[in-house]
C-alpha cells in the first residue's frame, strides 16, 4: 500500500498578484524537493508540468490542489517537515486563508494506484463529516495499511 495525500489551500489574492510571488517563486524548488525525496513515488501535475495550481477541482478558483503519493507516512512526513518545505509553509499564512473545513488528508491506496482530485475532495468531505479513522486521516491521528491507529512517539 502508499499513502496518497492532498491539501488544498485558498489563495489570498490571484497567483499573479506580487503579493503571491513568495509562493509561487518557490514552487519549483518545493516540488523538485519532493520529487527527490526518499519514498516519493507522485505528484499531480498540471498544466505546468513542474506544479498542479491550474487544475480546479472546486468551485472556487482560488483554492489550489497539491496531491502526492508517498511509500510511507514516514517519508511525507521528511519531506513536509525536514526540506525546504517546511520554510516555505512556516509562511502559509501571508498566502493562503484559513479555511474552515480540513485542509489536508491522508489514505492509504493500493500500490500502483494513484488518487484523482476528484477521490481527494470525497477524502476531505469524509474527514470533515466523519473526523479521523482508518479510511482517512491527518498527521495528528494516523492509521497504518491495516486501518489500526498508530501510537505517539
């Protein structure tokens, strides 16, 4: 099994706007980070093959998709919190609003799968409705392959 993930985030002003350009600036050396991180195995991509900012998959066309399939929980987590990432997210809030729905999930899919947007908004519905569990999770309240919670460190 790999782990799938998507987050979506609704952008403060248009991607073109200056005011943007600290995010938008960064996407190709974010993503190129991601794409030679240990257990990377995809990232959904756009028309720009280096990011996924022009695909919509909600109505709203500020909100940005980023989806990704990794080996392990482990390996996002390395690449989210112990890459160049990790920078360029400590300043989400000059970008990005808050949202009031989740944000983020995390499930498990079979290996040679990969999940459209489409499966990751459903993902996102269901955390929101439901919360945690074994069918979809956050950092906070992960599920291993076999749908059981993993203990804290």
């Amino acid at each position: 099994m790999n782990l799938a993930m998507i987050n979506i985030a609704r952008a403060r002003y248009p991607l073109d706007d200056p005011r943007m350009s600290g995010f938008v600036d960064n996407l190709n050396v974010v993503n190129a980070a991601a794409d030679r991180s240990k257990g990377f195995v995809w990232r959904l991509v756009g028309d720009d093959p280096d990011s996924a900012i022009s695909i919509r998959a909600f109505d709203d066309p500020r909100i940005i998709v980023n989806m990704s399939v990794w080996q392990s929980i482990a390996a996002l987590e390395d690449y989210t919190y112990r890459t160049i990432h990790k920078r360029v997210f400590a300043r989400r809030h000059e970008w990005f609003d808050r949202l009031d729905t989740p944000s983020m999930a995390l499930w498990w899919i079979p290996e040679g799968t990969l999940p459209t947007p489409a499966e990751g908004r459903a993902k996102l519905e269901q955390l929101a409705a439901n919360g945690p569990g074994p069918a979809v999770f956050t950092f906070g309240q992960p599920h291993d392959a076999n749908g059981q919670p993993l203990a804290d460190d």
